[in-house]
C-alpha cells in the first residue's frame, strides 16, 4: 500500500511516499523536496505545487492515506496562522479530493481537516510531535535534535512520547525546544553581532548579506547541491560567492580580505551557531535530567547538533539515518507523516 506524509513549510514543502506490505511493514520509500517561500507566490500555487509532486511521487498510484503537517501558517503570506492553516488545509484536498487526509497536532494526535480546523493552533507548527512520536517507537527516552534549513528543535521524548514544555511556537522558544538557527537560511546577525577582523572585534551589518548556508558551505560542512535555499544576493552557490557575500557582512568585499580571513570569519560564526544550540540544549536537559540519549535529526544533524550534544556532554549520540535512512532522517517529518498514517495507530 502506499502512504504519502507532507511536510508543508514556509520555505520547504517536502513529501515522503512509504510503501508497505501486506503485513504493514515497510518496504521502501521515496522522498521530494521542493523550495517554496509561499510568501513569494500567489495562494492558487499552493495546490498546484502538490498535485506536481504528488504525480511526481506517486506516478499512477493513488495513496490509501495522506498525513500532513504545517509551517507554512507563519508565513506573512497570511494574517492569522488560522487563515494560513485553513488555506494549507485546503490546498491538500485540492490535490487530493478523494484521499483520506490526516492532520497530526501538538499532542502527536492525528485530526481529520474538520477537527483541525476547529483547533487551528493544535495543528499550527506541529512537525516536532510527529517527529518525536516516529523517534519514540525506537527510542523511548531520549533527545531529539533535529536541525534544519531554518530552525533547531531540541524534543525530550520520555517513554516514547513527546514531552514537551512548550507547544506553541512563542512557548517553545521561551522553553528553548525551538531555536530559530539553522543550516542554511539564517541571516548572519541572527547569530553574532561581532566577528573576529585583523585582531580586534568588528561589528556586522543588520543587512541580509550572507546566510548560515555560506559559513557551511565555506567550511564544507554543506556541498552546493545541499545549498538549496536562494542566495542573499542571488548569485551562484559557489565558495568564492559565499566568500564574497561573507565579507560583505562587516561592508567588506574579497579585495579587502584575504581568504583565510574569511575563513576565520566563518570558523567565528559557527562556533556561535553552536553556541546557540549548546544553551537551548542545557536548558531543556535541565528539566529532564534523568535523560542519557540523543537522536540527532534533519540536514545540519551531524555539524550541528551532534556537535552541540557532544559539547554539552552527552556521549550517546544517535543519528536517525542509521535507523531509517540518510534522505527520512533529513526530511524525517515527511517520512513520520507517512508512518503515522500507515500504522494502525491513526488517532489516540
């Protein structure tokens, strides 16, 4: 049977196609990423973006179930993260009008689109619950890491449930289970205010110069094809044009520094991005102390959370893509989607 789980973000709509047996077991899966800022087209493109990748993804087959989850309501694309849900909500049952859909929300519960829109703050940014609740079936106690393009999700996930403080996005980053730092699409000043130029501090630009995704490609912790968000100023994602947009973070250019000085530049970043998620780690582990484990998620798992775990003291470090693959670990929302909807656990 095939299953489909959607991961519909603000800048990322992502797609898992599971295939199982007749016992429920899975077989195989296929995944598509495509890059989407909604708030750059019109509303009309939303579903027509699915039907492309759900014909892409499943050829001639129809899924028995579709599971979605959400990011996208937060885009200014909308007023109200109740009218981005309603909207998100009806886009997928334009591309699937006859499909059983499922909506999972906060308590990593599977609604149907009546209830989901009845309680659109249930379902509103609720990709983490799937995730933990897929991690959970492996691992009962633990921490999910899950380190994306965007955004770092740091989940403590106790007797294989989410166990989370916070469930909204506002209280999830008081809480320090989300952090808004990411492998690619972070602006500079979100991360440093100062960097290290010609032995003394110099104070970057609050301009959107250059992104997280340059400092990683710089330090080849990314290759160009794993750039896949546009560039801040849409030239090539090579490593003499991330070189150059770097050093127009502090209103340089690659004239005035050398190479090596870029070099340090980034180095400096990156131990800020770190920084950044060693505290929210520390600050959740303070309210789970009796957690040993770790299970480390989506693109930036191993530069950046692992990292971050291993420098916190952690030393059992688990990377997803050992359990279910490199692409389900790095699209691990999608793929828990499509789990969800497979199992004979539907909803709570």
């Amino acid at each position: 049977m095939l299953f489909l789980g959607w991961d519909i973000g603000g800048a990322n709509t992502k797609a898992v196609a599971l295939y199982t047996n007749p016992k429920g077991e899975v077989e195989n899966y296929e995944s598509l990423s495509v890059f989407f800022p909604v708030w750059q087209h019109s509303l009309s493109e939303l579903p027509q973006l699915l039907a492309q990748m759900r014909d892409e993804l499943c050829k001639d087959r129809k899924p028995y179930s579709v599971g979605v989850t959400m990011t996208a309501e937060l885009s200014d694309a909308y007023q109200t993260k109740r009218e981005g849900v309603n909207h998100v909500l009806e886009s997928v049952e334009q591309a699937f009008p006859e499909t059983n859909v499922w909506v999972v929300d906060v308590e990593a519960n599977l609604l149907n689109p009546v209830e989901a829109r009845r309680n659109p703050l249930r379902v509103a940014a609720a990709n983490w619950a799937a995730s933990a609740w897929m991690v959970g079936r492996h691992i009962k106690d633990c921490f999910l890491i899950d380190v994306g393009s965007t955004t770092t999700d740091i989940i403590p996930v106790v007797d294989g449930k989410p166990f989370t403080v916070g469930k909204t996005d506002t209280e999830r980053l008081i809480s320090g289970e989300l952090v808004y730092t990411g492998a690619l699409r972070t602006v500079i000043p979100a991360i440093v205010s100062r960097v290290p130029v010609w032995g003394r501090e110099c104070r970057v630009s609050s301009e959107k110069f250059a992104l997280s995704a340059d400092v990683h490609l710089i330090l080849s912790n990314i290759s160009e094809e794993e750039y896949s968000c546009e560039t801040a100023d849409g030239r090539s994602k090579t490593v003499e044009h991330s070189l150059a947009r770097l050093a127009r973070v502090i209103c340089a250019d690659t004239n005035m520094l050398r190479r090596e000085e870029i070099y340090e530049i980034a180095k400096h970043i990156y131990q800020c991005q770190l920084d950044q998620i060693k505290e929210a780690i520390l600050q959740v582990a303070s309210g789970n102390p009796t957690i040993s484990r770790v299970v480390v998620a989506g693109m930036g798992r191993n530069f950046l959370a692992r990292r971050a775990a291993e420098a916190v003291g952690f030393k059992e470090i688990i990377d997803l893509g050992q359990i279910i693959g490199d692409k389900g670990a790095t699209m691990s929302t999608a793929y828990a989607m499509a789990l969800m909807v497979a199992s004979p656990y539907k909803k709570h």
